[in-house]
C-alpha cells in the first residue's frame, strides 16, 4: 500500500490507575484528501484517539502506549507535539479555550511564531487564513468580541495559517448555535475543496454523512465498524446494537423497506434519498 | 406570525400559569437583552425555546424565578409577581437544570446531591425522604447513591442535577440546553424525561438548538431573534415557515427537509419524524387499496 496520511497500527492505549485500556488493539488508515468521520457514545475514546494522531497522548497526557502510529509517513512516537503541529493541526470543543491572545492578527500569528515562520510570510499566511474561514477585515478586533460559531472559525484559521496536511477537530461545534454550527461547517466544506485531509468527532450523523468520506465506529474503545459512509450508515442494525443511528433519511429508507416490502437502496444524504425514493414511487 | 396558543386543548378558557406582559430587560451596561416579550403559558405545556446565541433566550427564562426582574413590564408565576416575591419562594415553583452540570452539582455524594434541594425548602425529614426516593426510583439511580456525582460522565452527572430537581418537584422545570453534548442514547433519554416531567403534571421549558428533539415532541416553540419573540406556535408550524427559520438561522431537522422535496407527499403538512411520514404513507397505501376495492366491487 502507497504511503497513507495516517497509518494506526493495533494501538492501545492505557490512562494511569486505570483497569482496562482506553483503545484496544485500533487499526485504519486514511488517504490524502479523505476526510474520516469518528462516532461512537460517550466514553467510547473517540478524544484520546484522535489525540493520539498528533502526540498529545501519550506525551503531553501520559499513558502507557503500544503500536504505531504514522502519520505523512513519519512515527508519531520518535516526534515530538511541537514539531507534530506542522503537520497535525487541532480544534477543540471549546473556542474560548483555545485562543489566548489580544487581537485576530496576532492569535493567527502565534502558532506560526512558534514554527518559525518568518515575518514576511506571516502577513501573507494570516490573509489567505482569514479568506478561507470568511473573517476578512477583522484582524484588529479581538477573538473575545466574536461570536462562538466565529471563534470557532478563528481557531480554524489559527490552525491553517500553520498549513497543517491533516486537521483534527473533536466535537467543532457542539457548543455553538445552529448559525455557528452551519459556519463551521461551511469552512470544513471549502478544506474538502482545497485537498485537506482530516478527522472530525461528532454526534451528529447527518453532519458526518454529508462532508466524511469514511466514517469510524467507536465502543469500548475498539473500532466496530470503519468503512466508507456508505458502508457504515447503511448497516442500521449493527448501529443500533450500539446504541447509535444512521441519518434520518437513511433511517426512513429502511423502515421504508421493512414496513412496505421495499428495495430501496439506503442513501446518507437528503439529495440522493429523495432520488432513490422518487424513482421508485412515480 | 402572531403569537398564539395553540397546544393546551381550551387553553384560551385557563387562567396561564405563568404571564409574560409586555417584558423587557436591559442590563446595567445598557444592553437591552429581551424587548416587548408577551408570553403566556399552561399548565401541562412544553413549550420550547429556539433562537441564537444571545437572542435573548436565557434572560427571558431567568426571569422566571425572579433571579432577574423586567426593566419594563411584569411576570407573574403561580399568581404572584415575580417582582414582589423572594428568589426563595419562587425557586420552589420553578427549577432550573442548567447546561453545565458541574455549575450545580458540588455534594460528596448522589444522595446528598438528592436533598439539598429539598432541604432548603425546610420541609420535614419523612417528606424529604418519600420525594428522594421517588427521584431515585424514577431515574434508576439505586446504585449510584454513594458515589461522588464528579466520578460520573457528564450524561450521568446531568440526571442527578435532573433528579434533584425532581425531588424538589417546582410546577416548572427549565432545561438549558440538555442534549448539548449527549450521544444517541443520551439524547433518546433527555427526551424520556421531558415526556415524563409532562406526566407528572410539570410544566416544562426548554432551551434548546437540538431540532431532533423538538421535532420528536412537537411541542409549542417559541423562536427568539435579536432580543425579540418572532414566533409562537407548534413547531410543525415555526419550522413550515420559511421566512422566520432563515431570519433566526434554524434549519429542521434532516427529515423535514427531506419530506419538503418529496413530490407526492400531502404537501400542507410539515413532517417532523421519521415515524411521521411512515404513517402518512401508510395511511395513504390503504385509502388507495379501498379505492381500488370499491371501483373492482362496482
């Protein structure tokens, strides 16, 4: 197989005075340009899966930890946080918590200041930044007189300007209204268009069927299911068994063919699954 | 849309519960957080509150125990102006679980978490007790009673914060936001809830970004925008009209929208459910089956 943007080799990872591993024997790759979505329900490890892509654990969020993790082809483990950040960047649940400084200008300029990007550049990086995430013209303001849903965007921008191959976002807008959730999406849509690869932890299925190319099923820390959207969202009984469940629409289908002895074919998104039912209901 | 009551069944011949007249609210920095807001509300309602951040949706609901009082205008709860009564007395007819459990959870332990509530009610030890177990008994919380509610995940931690509530038992229950965060199963358990809060004869109120959830309850929604209420009825019908949904950026739930594009749906109803449509089809298969019996019959 060709070099993968992140490689996990039978992962395990144990937090300390703990009984039982947090991830279990965790094995997936994704490509360059995929997007990988990761469910699963609460306490699954989705976080410190996703932290482990970029070093947090077991470096910074101690731990005992076995198998391997590559990512751009480089071991994880031989590197450290800081120089992972030229490569992996993060977004966290909380906007707030993650922005540190007096205006957008310099917040963007921090992560690059830490990677030693000259000054020059920095203007350059910081325009094309705001650009991608909408927030032109606001470099002066600071990121505490936004909006959550624009903080949010604030923190994303912060994390391109580093010009990251692959961007990890855990939960990016569960703590924002439906305006804010829609902006962050919007941004995610347009990193699609420009090739980003990424890792997106989030509840909301619909969301994940819509923008993820693959999607990762979490419980107990093993990996029950890793496919492509359409292979995971369509396999509704196994969802359910864990407590989970597929988009509305694709819900709709199956109990669609259950209840009227249909063959619809099961869609993830509103497009196709209007399509699939229109054509069999003339 | 004109604010109306549309849900209790001869709400119009009730006395409300709960009376919003002509409210407004402006903080000490000269921010004016809720403006012009008329609200009434019933016994046995869920009404659900739906807007932005900064709308103006929690200022409006801490008005409710009197925790703040109208610049302009007045409220009353239970018959008694929130303006004239203490927090003390008002808190015990209308209770809050709020968003982040941890702001109201600081006890060693479930049980003791259980009966702070209802010792600052002041009412006998035999009562406090038939209320708490009543509480665990409900939310199934037999096994936990000695744990440290921080030991608990975050859906957990939030059951206890609802349970003491219960066991407080005020004819108002606010949720802030309860689903925020909450996996699948925790979602489907939020949602319980609030059908059993209704059954214990609670009035409940909730704020919420969570479409599914309303869409599962179909309860009456109230849609605020930039301080103000622009809408006020069951949320089939906010989440029909289009103008006010685009103006408070709400979008309905995945099904709604799939129901929208399909053609041979009835097309003056709005479809919240899955289940909802399911029934619609099947309704229609049998009409159709009758029709073809009647026509070979003739």
């Amino acid at each position: 197989m060709a070099e993968q943007a992140i490689e996990v080799t039978n992962l395990t990872f144990e937090y300390p005075d703990t009984e039982e591993p947090v991830l279990k024997d965790i094995s997936f790759s994704i490509d360059y340009g995929e997007i990988l979505g990761i469910i699963g329900p609460t306490g699954a490890g989705k976080s410190t899966l996703a932290m482990c892509v970029n070093g947090l654990v077991p470096q910074v969020i101690n731990g005992e930890m076995e198998g391997d993790i590559k990512v751009k082809g480089m071991n994880v483990h031989e590197s450290n946080v800081a120089a992972m950040s030229e490569h992996v960047g993060f977004v966290f649940q909380e906007p707030e918590n993650q922005l540190s400084q007096m205006t957008i200008e310099e917040e963007i300029a921090f992560g690059m200041g830490n990677l030693g990007v000259p000054r020059e550049e920095m203007l350059g990086r910081i325009k094309d930044a705001l650009s991608q995430v909408s927030l032109e013209g606001f470099e002066e303001r600071s990121p505490l007189a936004l909006s959550g849903g624009q903080q949010q965007r604030l923190a994303i921008a912060a994390v391109l300007a580093m010009r990251p191959t692959i961007m990890i976002m855990d939960e990016p807008t569960s703590m924002l209204d439906p305006k804010g959730k829609n902006e962050v999406y919007d941004v995610l849509k347009n990193l699609k268009a420009y090739g980003m690869t990424g890792i997106i932890i989030d509840h909301e299925v619909e969301r994940i069927a819509a923008y993820c190319d693959k999607v990762l099923v979490l419980d107990g820390g093993e990996v029950q299911m890793f496919g492509t959207t359409e292979e995971v969202f369509t396999k509704i009984d196994r969802l359910h068994e864990l407590t989970l469940h597929a988009p509305q629409v694709t819900e709709f289908l199956s109990q669609y063919n259950q209840q009227f002895d249909g063959k619809l074919d099961l869609a993830t998104t509103v497009k196709k699954a209007v399509e699939v039912y229109e054509s069999a209901n003339k | 849309m004109k604010a109306q009551t549309n849900n209790g069944e001869g709400a119009e011949t009730m006395q409300p519960y709960m009376s919003v007249k002509n409210v407004s609210h402006v903080y000490p920095n000269g921010v004016t957080a809720v403006k012009d807001i008329d609200l009434d509300i019933y016994e046995g309602e869920v009404v659900a509150i739906l807007g932005s951040n900064g709308s103006g949706k929690t200022t409006l609901v801490k008005h409710f125990n009197g925790l703040l009082t109208p610049t302009k205008g007045e409220i009353t709860v239970g018959g008694l102006n929130t303006k004239k009564e203490k927090i003390s007395k008002l808190s015990s007819l209308v209770g809050y679980v709020f968003q982040n459990p941890n702001h109201q959870t600081f006890l060693p332990s479930v049980r003791k978490e259980l009966e702070y509530g209802c010792t600052n009610l002041k009412m006998s030890e035999s009562e406090m007790e038939e209320r708490v177990n009543k509480a665990i008994e409900l939310f199934e919380l037999e096994d936990k009673l000695e744990d440290n509610p921080f030991d608990l995940n975050s859906s957990q931690r939030k059951e206890v914060a609802m349970a003491s509530i219960m066991a407080v038992s005020p004819k108002v229950i606010v949720l802030d936001e309860p689903t925020t965060g909450q996996d699948h199963k925790g979602c489907k358990r939020v949602l319980d809830l609030v059908r059993m809060f209704k059954e214990h004869g609670h009035i409940v109120v909730l704020i919420t970004h969570d479409m599914h959830l309303i869409g599962e309850l179909n309860c009456r929604t109230i849609v605020m925008n930039q301080s103000r209420k622009i809408a006020d009825d069951q949320a089939d019908i906010v989440f029909s009209h289009k103008g006010i949904m685009k103006e408070a950026g709400l979008q309905p739930p995945q099904i709604t929208s799939f129901a929208n594009d399909l053609s041979n749906l009835d097309s003056s109803k709005t479809y919240l459910t899955v289940d909802s449509i399911l029934s619609w089809i099947k309704e229609n298969k049998e009409k159709k089956e009758e029709a073809v019996q009647i026509g070979s019959g003739s």
